[in-house]
C-alpha cells in the first residue's frame, strides 16, 4: 500500500487519502484484532449483543409502524 504524493499536492491531501486507503482496506481492524488473542466466547457474546439490538431496532420499528 502506497501514495504518492505528487510535486504541486497538499500534504494533508495525500494523508486523507492514505486514512482512506487504511479504511477501505481494514488494515488498523486486522492489527487490532491480530495483536492479542480474543476467546472464541468474546466473540460469540459480541454477535449475541450486535443481534439483540438490531432485534430490538426492528421491533421498535415494527411497532411504530402498526
């Protein structure tokens, strides 16, 4: 992964697009995810938690609805 940052280009230019790289390519996610070790369990327990709120979004939305 590379920018170039070209003669007449604004530093901060090419640093916005380097983030956006970094992002599009979940780079600083992999290293975090990589730097220690996460229990299977951990795991489990955050996709439980993520369901539940999107369960309780929809059902909310569901009710707003009626």
């Amino acid at each position: 992964m590379a920018v170039i940052v070209h003669a007449n280009e604004n530093i901060d230019n090419a640093l916005k697009r380097l983030h956006r790289e970094v992002m599009r390519e979940k780079i600083l996610e992999t290293y975090r995810d990589r730097v220690y070790r996460i229990k299977r369990a951990d795991l489990d327990i955050q996709k439980r938690r993520e369901w539940a709120k999107m369960k309780r979004r929809r059902r909310t939305a569901a009710r707003r609805a009626k």
